[in-house]
C-alpha cells in the first residue's frame, strides 16, 4: 500500500481531496481548480483557472486580502 501512495503524483491527490482546493501564482492568478472547488463556486476548470482569485472574493473585501497577500509574499522566512 506504501508504494502505491508514493507512486500517486500531486496532481491525483489534488483531484480526489474532498475540500475545495485552489491554487494560485503569486499574481493571484488560479493556476489549478480541483473538482470539489468547481462545483462549490459554480465555475468550469476552464473558467476558474482563467481568473484571478479576487472575482471569488465579496468586493468589500477585497482591499482586505490585498493587504494579507502582500504581507504574506513579502515577508522574510526565518531560518
């Protein structure tokens, strides 16, 4: 069973989790959408990973996750 899970590659666990899963670049932009993601926002693969993670995101909020975003991306890892 060991051997099986290693051979299993990130795209196959990304695709049966059963929590909604986005990935984004650093831009923000979705890069990959896993099916629990597509049926819980209403959108195709095609259309989400051709947005940029801020159209899922309530416009008052916005200004918000900007503000975590940029915190999160340019803060330095301690060694």
């Amino acid at each position: 069973m060991t051997y099986e899970l290693k051979r299993l590659s990130f795209q196959a666990f990304f695709d049966i989790a059963v929590d909604a899963m986005l990935l984004t670049d650093d831009s923000g932009q979705i890069v990959r959408a896993n099916p629990v993601a597509q049926r819980l926002f209403g959108y195709s693969k095609n259309e989400l990973e051709s947005q940029n993670i801020e159209f899922l995101i309530v416009p008052r909020y916005r200004k918000q996750y900007r503000y975590y975003q940029s915190l999160f991306l340019t803060r330095k890892l301690s060694t």
